[in-house]
C-alpha cells in the first residue's frame, strides 16, 4: 500500500508543474483562480487549445522538461446558457465544468438564432450586449444546437455550421 503522504507528494509536484501557466498570458488558468464564477469556482477568461508543446512553468512550481499541461478551454453550456471553464470533456461533451469565461474571439453561440454572433461585452459567461453580427468561431469544434454536442464544422455560412462533421472536444 502506498502511504498518503507520497500520494500527496506527487499530486503537489504535478499541480507545480502545471501553476505556470500557458503561452497565453495566463488568461485562462490565472482566470480560473480568481474573481466571481459559477459553481463555487472563481472567474475566468480566454479560450483556445493547447499547442502540444513543452513550455516552462511562470510563477512558483517547477518545470518538468518534457511535458505539457492540458489547457482548459471555454465550452458552452446549453442548460445554463452560458459559457464555462471545460476541465475535462471529450465525445462531444463537456464532463466537469469550471469557472465562467468568455470565448477569447468574442464570437459566442447565440441560443434565439442557433448561430454564432458576435458578442462585444460578456458578463459572467453570457452576453451582457445585444447580440452583434454573425461570425465564425476560431476553434472548428461548435456547439449544435440540433444534438447538444460539439462536432467540428466542415462548412460555416452566416454564422450557422452547414455541414457538420464528428464530435470533438470542446473548448
């Protein structure tokens, strides 16, 4: 049996290795651990995916050569009708929901047109201001609105995905 406290060691040394932060300015993981958010979680902001490569760690911890940090990214949450942190999710769906966020595009799902607008100004995961114009999201995993999952689009017109592909990994 292995005791507790080597269990917590290495639990401590991977959340080191990962407190840095991305290449992203910290956008998204400093956002999560501060500031007002859904669930008991604090606010957040940013979006993107992960580049796959090794960076090393800002701020305290320790960087392990090597290795990479999964990259939290911002998911749309039909029943909420708001976007939050996806902290692990694959098949279309997003399994464990972190703080609130706002995509980093500012092109949001717009639930009264089933399409992607642009949204100027958000406020705890939603838009705040009138819904903009339509646009194309920079990730290609969307949300459709016919399935509740996220697929990839293989074809955007108008804001609205015209041939929609498998599901993916959102955020």
């Amino acid at each position: 049996m292995v005791p507790r406290a080597a269990i917590l060691c290495l639990a401590l040394l991977a959340m080191a290795a990962c407190s840095g932060g991305d290449k992203r300015g910290d956008s998204t993981l400093a956002g999560a651990r501060s500031g007002k958010g859904g669930k008991g979680h604090g606010g957040g902001g940013g979006s993107g995916s992960g580049s796959g490569s090794a960076s090393p760690a800002r701020g305290p911890g320790v960087a392990l050569t090597g290795t990479t940090c999964p990259t939290p990214g911002c998911s749309f949450h039909a029943a909420a009708g708001a976007y939050f942190t996806c902290l692990s999710g694959g098949a279309g769906a997003c399994f464990h929901f972190g703080a609130r966020c706002a995509p980093g595009d500012g092109c949001v799902f717009d639930a009264a047109s089933k399409g992607y607008r642009r949204c100027e100004h958000m406020v705890e995961g939603a838009c705040a201001a009138p819904v903009g114009a339509a646009c194309t999201p920079a990730s290609t995993c969307a949300f459709n609105p016919a399935d509740g999952l996220h697929h990839t689009c293989e074809a955007w017109s108008g804001g609205s995905c015209t041939r929609w592909g498998t599901t993916c990994t959102p955020g």
